[in-house]
C-alpha cells in the first residue's frame, strides 16, 4: 500500500479522501494549506493529489514548485474542465487530473492505476533524504548545491542510494557500476568511496556507511 498526499483547501474533499482511501490500506496525509507542502519531505509519498483552486498559491504553481523535487505521479484535483486548463496543468508536471465532483470508485480507480504504473523505472528526479538525484542529466545535489562528482563516483552515489538501506559489497557494487566488461578491478571502489565522502563531508553529509566485512550502504 502507498503513502499518499493529499491536499485541498476544503475539509469535506481531504476527508472523503482519506476515507476513501484508508479503507483501501493506504496512508492518507491531508494537507489545506499549499505552502505548507513546500516545507514537508515530499520523497516518502508515492502519490500526491493536489486541489487546482487554492487561495494564495495555487495547484498550478505548487505542481511547478514541487515537480522537480518529486517523481512520483501527481493527479489535479479540479473543477475547471477547459481542455486549456488541462493541457496547462500537464505542462506543469502533472500526470493527470480528475473532475469534481468525483466518485469514490473513481478516486481509487485512478490512484490504483497511477500507483501501479509508477512501478516503472524513475526517469526525472529522485529524493532520498537531503539528497536529490537528476536521473536525467546525471548530476546529485543537496538543496541547490550541485555536488561535483566524476561519472563514475555519480553512478556508485545513483545505486546506493537508490537501494538506500541495503548492504552491497564492493564486487556488486562494481558490477552494477562498471559491468562485467568493466577494464578496471573493484580495488578502485574504495578509492571512489573515499572520493565521494570527501566530497558529501564539505556539505556537512555522510550517508555512505561502512558495514565491516561485508560492503558499504547508504544510510537516510
């Protein structure tokens, strides 16, 4: 089951939501206050509903604001029906939307499909902790910092961090780096390692821990 953000400026919406969706095992955080989203840890939800209409900022510019932060779908909660509308919201990042008033069944309908879908590879951006991934153009950044890695070290920082809590051991980690056709040895991990923890401490970070005797992981 998934954890899910909603958020809307009308109690009577968030709650039917969270019903709606708690009874299907989900966990449902409500949010009425847009800016508030832009304070939250947005990387622990799998899926984000976001009302259009909102006083002060609005769905759209929160769609815009957050998109580059987060991956995962995000589905226009609106009353607007111009296809304007529609097409100026997928523009902004958004994966689809869903009329209101809407049904309960078609609440879950869209949220069970988009949540199955999302199970695809991640092709934009991904945050795991104060971390965030650009899988695009290869680059890692702590908040708007970019960190200066090689190619190499940005690849070791992508694997471990993506299977964040798991334990690898420097030939798997060369392996899913380098391949089999790789034309070095895996005694260059720990240099690169070493490379890459330089390089997170001049941002007061240290996510890549040692686990002795069996490898390295990387701790949230």
């Amino acid at each position: 089951m998934a954890r899910i953000l909603a958020v809307d400026d009308d109690s009577s919406v968030l709650t039917l939501i969270r019903n709606a969706l708690q009874t299907e095992g989900h966990t449902v955080t409500v949010c009425s206050d847009s800016a508030e989203v832009l304070e939250m840890d947005l990387s622990r939800y799998q899926l984000i509903l976001l009302d259009i209409m909102m006083p002060g900022m609005d769905g759209f510019e929160l769609c815009c604001e957050i998109r580059h932060w987060v991956d995962c779908p995000i589905l226009f909660l609106t009353a607007k029906t111009r296809e304007a509308d529609i097409v100026r919201g997928l523009g902004y990042g958004a994966d689809d939307y869903l009329t209101k008033p809407f049904g309960i069944a078609e609440l879950r309908a869209r949220v069970v499909a988009h949540l199955r879908r999302d199970q695809r590879k991640k092709q934009h951006s991904v945050v795991v902790g104060q971390v965030r991934l650009s899988l695009r153009s290869k680059e890692c950044f702590v908040g708007s910092e970019k960190v200066p890695f090689t190619r190499s070290e940005y690849e070791i920082v992508e694997f471990l961090a993506l299977s964040h809590g798991q334990v690898f051991s420097k030939g798997q980690i060369y392996e899913a780096v380098f391949g089999f056709e790789g034309e070095s040895d895996i005694s260059v991990i720990p240099e690169h390692i070493k490379n890459i923890r330089k390089k997170f401490s001049e941002l007061g970070m240290s996510p890549i821990k040692t686990v002795w005797g069996v490898g390295y992981k990387w701790e949230v």
